[in-house]
C-alpha cells in the first residue's frame, strides 16, 4: 500500500466534501502512479470536512476534527484508484472576523516552526532566562501561586501542526521551583521583555478546552514588573466559587490600582461552552485604548470597559507597556470529575495591531 501526500489545505474532491464557510477555491491536481489496489491518501488540513467516495458511499469515519491528520482509505474496487488519478480539488477559506477600524498590523506569531520561538517567548517558565527576571508573585519559576494546581513543565509547552500547545495533565511530578509534589502539570509562555503593548488590538485564534477543573487564559501584565494592572483578555474557569453559577465561565477583566490595594473591573460570560463551545475554533479580540477596552468573540462584541467606569479612580486604567501571557492552568479548589487528561489550549496564530495616528 502506498502513500499518497496531498498539499495541506487542498482537499480531493471524489474522496472529500468540505464543510465550512468562506470563498472557495477550484484547483486540479493530478497524482500519478495511484496504487491499483488500496490507495491510501493522507490528508492534512485545517478545514473540518467529511468523508466520502464520488459514489456517495462512506469511506472510513464520516468526520474529523481539523487538527488531526487523518488518512482515508478508498476501496480497492473503484476505479478512479486505478492508474493516474485526476482530482479537482476544492478548498475552501475561513475569513477571519474583521479588526476595529483604523488598525495596522505590526506583530504575529503562526507558530509554523518546528519550536517555539524564544525571541518571542519565555517557554514553560516565570523568569526571563537572560534578565533573570520573575513574574510578580511568583512561588518559583514554574508555579504563579497555589490557586493553580499544576506545576509548568517544558514538555507540556510545545508546537504541533502548526499550532502552540499548552496541555494539562494528570500526572505525579516532582517539583523544583518550587519544590514539592504535584498531582499536575501544565504549558505556559509568555513574552516578557520581547513583546509587548501599549494600547493596541491583540486577535488570537485559539481553542479553549473544557472541564471543571481547567482554568485557561490569554492575558497582559507590566513590563514594570509589578501586579497590576493586568488585563484578562480571555480568561475561561471551568469552576469559581465565588460566582452564583459558578461553572462553564470565561472572565474578561481589568485588574487596576497595584497590589495591595488593586480593584477589579470584572465580567463573567457565563455557560460559555454550554452556547459556544470552548473546544471549536474561534478568533478572541481584544481592544485597549485610552478610553476603553472592548472583547469580541468572532467578530461579536462581548464585552465593553470605559475609563469614565473606573471614576475617581480612572487615573489608574492602564497606560504602559504589558507583555502577553497564554497559559494553560487547573483550579486548585476546582473539582476534575468532568475534566478530561490530557487537555489543551490551542493557540493557531496570535497579531497585534497598532493603531494610526
């Protein structure tokens, strides 16, 4: 049996119905020298699609995720596996939501290197390699404090397919920084001292995962090295306590004032996997400007924060430089019954935009 690699992102038309939406593309591909008995076709796309033959019969499952590299199987008695094989190929492109207005695109990371870029990146640490540098609060270089359960490791921080993976696990490990035993473990980066903002628009296409005990974020903190401000651009909670409902809720919130006497402007989405569910792909936007902030999910504004909210205190809305952190994280106090071992925030692309004057 032989293998037959089709381009990524290009999906055979007698074997493949793409479902998705966008502007599509016609392509032909001929593949020569086809087995003439099982031909086995890899296929390695981003599109959800679902398979089939060009006679309408199912060929191996009938659907796949679009992270997976799936392989399919057309039967030995049809004919167009027989000799060279001319396919049209179909494609069909997901147009991104579009950015506020006035935005220039200055920063990206696709994250389509073999590693994580450490130009960007400070990989499954809290301190800065190079300045030595520790995030603030910090109980050492692989735990932010004990709300979290799972200590940061190398091996749950990585690329695959393109995308960054940030994955949970339930597993015994022995700490270092700091010391200890833990019950998990979990993938972190973040760009302290090589990328950061002041005021902008950040849009990252990602996957969240679901469960109680996961507490995934994508979030800004100082450069100053000092707690806070922090902005929880998207900040999901499988269970938090203190809310009335305290599952399935993504937090978007501004933290302002400087510990110990920092204040919350805090927003709950609640039964947010429940109405769109975490684990589908979506693009997360976050807007940060002198006046406001604004969440959009999708393209949808979600979420608005005005400086005039903060009152006597809108001094304090943030006005520095802030560096990015994504995160994959367990509650301590959060219960694991519904959660499933391994999970993964999915990170596909993250840009930041500039305004113009």
């Amino acid at each position: 049996m032989r293998g037959v690699w089709l381009q990524r992102g290009l999906v055979p038309w007698f074997a493949l119905c793409l479902v998705a939406c966008g502007a599509k593309q016609q392509a032909t591909q001929t593949l020569h020298d086809a087995v003439e008995n099982d031909a086995m076709v890899e296929i390695d796309s981003r599109a959800i699609f679902d398979v089939a033959s060009d006679e309408g019969n199912a060929v191996g499952d009938t659907s796949r995720k679009p992270e997976d590299v799936s392989t399919v199987l057309v039967d030995q008695n049809d004919s167009s596996a027989e000799g060279d094989v001319e396919l049209d190929v179909e494609t069909s492109v997901e147009e991104p939501p579009p950015i506020p207005e006035g935005y220039t695109l200055i920063w990206e990371d696709n994250f389509d290197g073999p590693e994580i870029n450490t130009d960007h990146w400070v990989v499954a640490s809290l301190r800065d390699p190079v300045t030595g540098d520790l995030v603030p609060g910090a109980k050492g270089d692989h735990l932010l404090n004990y709300h979290y359960a799972g200590y940061i490791t190398q091996e749950d921080t990585y690329i695959e397919e393109g995308a960054l993976i940030l994955r949970n696990q339930k597993r015994s490990y022995q700490g270092q920084s700091p010391e200890g035993s833990f019950a998990y473990t979990s993938g972190w980066v973040m760009s302290m001292h090589r990328v950061h903002l002041n005021k902008g628009y950040v849009e990252i296409r990602a996957q969240f995962p679901s469960g109680d005990k996961v507490w995934p974020a994508m979030w800004l903190i100082s450069e100053q090295l000092r707690w806070c401000p922090e902005w929880d651009m998207w900040e999901y909670f499988g269970y938090r306590e203190d809310q009335s409902t305290p599952y399935d809720n993504m937090g978007t919130h501004l933290c302002y004032g400087g510990w110990p006497n920092q204040k919350w402007s805090s927003n709950f989405l609640s039964s947010f996997d429940e109405i769109y569910d975490c684990e589908a792909w979506h693009i997360y936007g976050f807007e940060w400007t002198d006046t406001e902030a604004r969440w959009f999910l999708d393209g949808e504004l979600m979420h608005t924060i005005t400086v005039d909210a903060l009152g006597a205190d809108a001094a304090l809305w943030p006005n520095e430089e802030m560096y990015i952190v994504l995160n994959n994280g367990q509650g301590s106090g959060a219960p694991d019954v519904t959660t499933s071992w391994p999970n993964y925030l999915k990170v596909d692309f993250i840009r930041l935009y500039e305004k113009g004057e």
